[in-house]
C-alpha cells in the first residue's frame, strides 16, 4: 500500500507541475474540470474558461471567456478572454489584474517598475519575476513572455542580417551578420548593442577595409544562424571568386603593411609575453600585432542573462608547414565584464583558448594543429611543421577538407616547380587548414554593458594569412564554463 500511495502522489504532482493542457477553466470561478484534464463534451456545446493566473479573472481589465466544443467531442481554444498585461500609466485602469490602477512599484525589485514596462511584477503572475521585463531576452520554450513586448517565445528580428552588402562600412551591420539584432540607448533599459566600432588592436587607428566583409558563405564553411556571418582577415576577407572585396590568394598572403600594439590589458595579464600553445616557440617578431583587425562591439546584456555563446572558425595558411612555429597567428576574442561568479571568465579576458583535459592552455591559432587536439579537423592529415624554425611533428585528427573546398586554401601547395622543396609538408600539401566551427562562451552580469574585442592579426611578418569566421551570437540564463570547446 506504500508503494501504490506513492505512485499516486508522484502522478499527482507531475500533474500539477504541468499544468492545464487545454484551459485553466477555473480562474474565474466557474464550475469545470480540474486543471490539466481534456474532456469530452457536445459539439457545439459551450463553457466559461480563463487561462490567467487563479484570482485575476473580473480584477481590473482581465475577463473570462469561451470554449465551444468542436465536432471531435473536444473543448476548444479559450477565445475573448483578456489576461494580465503591463500597467500602463495614466489610462485608470487596472492591467496587470492586481486590484490597484496606475500603481507604480517595483515588487521584485528588478529595477523595472509596473507602469516602466513591467510586465510580470509579482510572484502571483510567473515563477520568477525579477527575470521578466523589458530589459531581458525572450528565452524559447519557456512559454514565458520574458521581454514584455506582448508575444510569448517570439523571435527578435530572426532575419536581421540579411541583404547586408558584402563591404558594408557599418560596424553595426557586422554585430547583425553575428544575430545581434537588438540595439538599444544609454538612456533606455532594453539590452542590445550601444556601439560597434572597427579598430586596430591598440584600440586606435582603422584598418584596411579588405580585412573585413559579410558573407553567406566562405568556401565550403555555411551559416550556423541567419543568412550571413562577418569574415576577418589578416589579407583580404573573401574566398576564391567573392568579390567586394577581392579574392587574394591566402599562401605567401598579402603584407598589408599596417601594424599596432597589441590590447594592453591582455598583455599585461600574460606578463607582457604572447601566451602560446604548449612545446612551441614563441614569435620573433616582437610585441606588434601585424595586420591587423579588431571590431569592438559595446553591448547591454540582458536583464535575465548569465553568458553567451558565439560560433568561431578558424583557418590559416600557415598550415601545416608554419604549425608550431613562431608565426602563430592571433585571434583573440576579449570580454570586459563585471562577473565575478563561477565559473571565472579567464584573468586575461580572452575567450579564444581551449583548454585540455590535461589543463594545458592553448590559443586558438595554428598551433591546435600540433599536439592533435582535437580542435584543428578542417585539413589534411600527415606531416605538420616542415620549415625551419618548427617544431617538426603530425595529425590525425583532421577529418574532412569541404570547408576548404572554394576558399583558396584548398589549392595544391606547393606549385609542381617548388615540389622538391623540403619546406614543404610532400603529401600533406594543401595551402591551408582550419578548425571547423567552435563554440566560444564567457559570463555576464544581467543588465551590465559588456564589451568584446574581436581581434585578428599576424605575428613575426605580414605573411601566410589567416581568416576568423563568428556568426550565431546567443543569450543564454545559466553560466557557462567560459573558453572554446568543439562545436
């Protein structure tokens, strides 16, 4: 009898935990079946029905409505009722269902007031409050209206990056190509991004406008979200035949000539060195980003919000003859953030680094190729680090070349003249490798102003270039474990 008397309250709380499946039925008092059962009834045959919270329907504006039976016996869709909305000030009347109009509070104390656009002040209305308001981020699935625009679940601007001209100057456009599409104020208290700005890692000067472009595709690497994703690039930001700008071959690359101090704060995290992946040398080119580029996004995060999420993939030329080498190119994804959690976001605010199971530290770069990570597989694989000054060595954790495919990476190397060359990799002789698409998360705050430092550059000399792909920018309510993992 134990056992039976258990399963029956465990059925009945998973039944109440679910709530009701088609109408609540009993918010306004009337007579119906208890919440969270489907009944059979007479075609035609109609009932009084409220799906808002119990004890709000007849309070202020919200109202009952009707369910009619439909030809197959069973109740219908609760239509004309009038549920709990924002307080809207000044109209005397009561929105929010709460027995007081035009009241002006702030109950759990989110910093977003009834008649602010609060939709969801108190307990009696949703779970959890303080994460409902105009400043948060609409979460799928939770059939929760989190933002207060009036829709439950609804996408914000899904379709935000498309028609984007390839070598648009708008910085802006470039946070859409990554799915941020919500902008906001510093005098408003909606999340979405303030500022958007194309700077050289010094946090000064401007690029070269070839280093950058929106695509819809690169190669054989497609969208992860939207229509397009941003490409940079230490030589010329397009693929085998895109134009606007130009394709330029990536082997032997294209010495741009512009050069920059690399983002002081991060520097000074490593002690002034260039962190690098374990048993490889460091650059000899000293401390100067070459060829450089940044986009420098300012960004609110969302009342509700915990961490993000960005994809990232990364292909050089330098591989596989300048894998392990000191000719590591950077890419380094920087996040300024109040969040003192756990998990920690890392002491020098680069999300771009893998960690192993070993706790070795490795940057995103050419080098996750030596040492098989795991987290290099766009390539070839066979021989690594042919040239002089590398650290000789291997691969076979590359799975398949189709992103190459189309990128100007996936050409022979080295032209049948060079064959004999010992510089080259003999069998293992594309002009290029990548990671494939990556996962890179850091923590927030909810409500603060972040900033992300995106940045791309050479190292040692201006040579064999190297493109960074970020696209599908996401809010997430949990933390997150902060860094770079396989997609």
């Amino acid at each position: 009898m134990r056992t039976r008397a258990r399963i029956a309250l465990f059925i009945a709380l998973a039944v109440s935990a679910c709530g009701p499946s088609v109408s609540n039925n009993n918010g306004d008092g009337d007579a119906g079946p208890p919440d969270g059962t489907v009944t059979a009834c007479t075609p035609g045959e109609q009932r009084s029905c409220y799906d808002g919270p119990a004890g709000t329907a007849g309070v202020g504006t919200c109202t009952a409505g009707t369910q009619t039976c439909t030809n197959d016996g069973l109740w219908g869709a609760c239509e004309g009722q009038v549920l709990p909305g924002s307080e809207i000030c000044g109209n005397s009347l009561d929105d929010n269902c709460n027995g007081t109009a035009d009241e002006d509070v702030d109950e759990d104390g989110d910093g977003y007031t009834t008649c602010g656009g609060d939709c969801c002040d108190s307990p009696t209305l949703c779970g959890d409050p303080e994460l409902v308001n105009e400043g948060a981020f609409e979460v799928a699935g939770n059939m929760v209206d989190d933002d207060c625009d009036g829709s439950v679940d609804n996408a914000i601007a899904a379709t935000c990056d498309s028609g984007i001209p390839s070598n648009t100057t708008d910085a802006l456009a470039y946070a859409r190509a990554m799915e941020l599409c919500q902008t906001a104020t510093p005098g408003d208290k909606k999340w979405g991004v303030l500022s958007a700005r194309f700077v050289l890692p010094s946090g000064t000067g401007t690029p070269n406008a070839n280093q950058r472009s929106v695509r819809p595709v690169f190669g054989g690497t497609t969208v992860r979200a939207g229509e397009s994703f941003v490409v940079l690039s230490t030589g010329n930001a397009a693929a085998t035949g895109q134009t606007n700008p130009p394709f330029q071959a990536f082997q032997g690359g294209r010495d741009i000539g512009t050069s920059s101090a690399m983002p002081a704060d991060w520097l000074a995290a490593n002690g002034n060195n260039l962190p690098n992946a374990p048993g490889c040398p460091e650059p000899n080119g000293g401390l100067v980003a070459r060829d450089p580029i940044m986009l420098e996004l300012e960004i609110r995060a969302p009342s509700n919000a915990k961490s993000f999420k960005l994809s990232t993939n990364f292909l050089s030329s330098e591989y596989p003859e300048w894998t392990c080498s000191p000719f590591n190119d950077f890419f380094i994804v920087l996040l300024d953030s109040t969040w003192n959690g756990q998990p920690a976001n890392p002491a020098d605010k680069n999300l771009a680094v893998y960690t192993s199971p070993a706790m070795q530290k490795y940057p995103v770069g050419v080098n996750l190729a030596h040492g098989n990570t795991g987290l290099f597989t766009v390539c070839q694989n066979g021989t690594t680090g042919c040239t002089e000054g590398s650290v000789s060595g291997s691969i076979n954790t590359c799975v398949s070349t189709a992103e190459l495919v189309g990128t100007g990476m996936d050409v022979t190397n080295p032209p049948p003249a060079f064959a004999a060359d010992p510089g080259y990799c003999g069998a293992n002789n594309q002009a290029g490798g990548g990671t494939g698409w990556l996962v890179t998360q850091g923590n927030v705050n909810g409500g603060e102003v972040i900033k992300l430092r995106i940045a791309l550059w050479d190292t040692s000399d201006g040579f064999y270039d190297s493109v960074a792909i970020i696209d599908n920018f996401e809010w997430s309510v949990e933390a997150a474990e902060p860094g770079t993992v396989i997609s």
